[in-house]
C-alpha cells in the first residue's frame, strides 16, 4: 500500500499529507502537552496532569523501546520528500496522535453532559488519528502495519493508564468534573401520605311502640 500511495503521489497531496503528518509530529505534541501541563496546574487539576504526563509521553518512549525490540526496516521508496530515519513498526506518529487525541477525549467527554457532544469529541479525536495514520502510509513513511500497530499500541497503553489511575481520579475529582457527576446521596422529597376519613356512625335509636 505504501508503495503504491509513493508512486501515485503528486506534489500538492504531499503538501497536504505532509501538513496532516505534522498534528502526530513530536513537536506538535510537546506544544499542545504543555499547553495541557500549565493548565492543569493553573487548576491544581492533579490527577489529570499525571495522568497526561505517564500516559502521552510515557507511550512514546514505549513505542520507542519497541521499535529497537522489533527493529523493522521503513519501506524501500525514494523521492524527493523522503527524509526518514528511524525504525518503521510501530509508527511514532501513529502512537504520538493516538495518546494525545485520545487522553485529550477522555478528558473532555466526562464534562459534557450530552450525549450528542460526546460523540462528537470521541469521533474528531478518531479521525485526526485515523487521518495521521493514513498520511504516514501515503507518504511511504511505514506500513499499514505499522500504523495499525501504533493505534493498538497507543489504545492499551491508554487503557492501561486509565485502570491503573482509577483510584486516584476517584480520590480527586476537579470541580468542573464533579458538577457534571450524578450526586451520590440523593435528595430526601417528602412524600404525600392520603389519609382515610374516618366515618363515625351513630348508633340508631330504638323506639318503643
């Protein structure tokens, strides 16, 4: 697949892939992750900027280890807009996009209260991944494997982060958050309790005839 996106490239689509590569670049992602640090400490958002820290970067050096553990081979193509270096399983890109624009959804979503908003945010974040994904193929970057690898690698490595900090999302919980939570003691409303008339009968009279 990666060979045949090289051969059928022009030089306004690679402008484009190249463009859409770059929102699963380093770069990119230590801007917008510093951005993510300095408002949660703004907030004293504490268990969110741990959370972002282990998992967005702590993912990346995983996939790092990985691609010395695997040490596979990019593709063969050559042009004038291949400057890769690097091992190719699993894609950096991939797995940079999948931590950021997932640990970012998993953070928005639970403020949302409707449901329509929070498929809209899990649905963008999964098309900006798919979009890196499909860019790193195009470009002759990797493989499809390599970036059906990186959404994997990056879903578990999420998941992970997510099972493994549950007890201290539930310790700490930012306000902003919490007031969308349902309330965990509910409100006491008094109920109305019928009350039956009583019906006195009076005894009836006897005459004596």
């Amino acid at each position: 697949m990666a060979l045949w996106f090289h051969a059928h490239l022009t030089p306004t689509f690679v402008s484009v892939l190249r463009g859409i590569t770059e929102f699963g670049s380093s770069e990119w992602i230590a801007v917008v992750l510093s951005i993510a640090v300095l408002f949660f400490v703004f907030k004293r958002w504490w268990p969110s900027l741990l959370m972002m820290v282990v998992a967005v970067p702590g993912g990346m050096l995983l996939n790092e280890w990985v691609k010395l553990l695997v040490h596979r081979h990019r593709p063969f193509v050559d042009g004038w807009f291949v400057d890769w270096s690097g091992y190719s399983f699993a894609s950096g890109h991939t797995i940079g996009a999948t931590l950021l624009y997932g640990q970012l959804a998993l953070f928005i979503i639970p403020m949302i209260k409707n449901r329509r908003g929070r498929v809209l945010v899990f649905s963008a974040a999964t098309f900006v991944i798919f979009l890196v994904g499909f860019s790193r193929i195009a470009l002759g970057a990797h493989y499809l494997t390599d970036v059906l690898g990186g959404m994997f690698l990056g879903t578990s490595w999420l998941t992970l982060c997510l099972l493994v900090s549950r007890p201290l999302r539930r310790a700490v919980v930012p306000p902003v958050i919490a007031d969308v939570l349902p309330d965990a003691t509910p409100a006491l409303v008094p109920v109305p309790v019928p009350v039956q008339a009583e019906v006195a009968v009076a005894p009836a009279s006897s005459s004596l005839i």
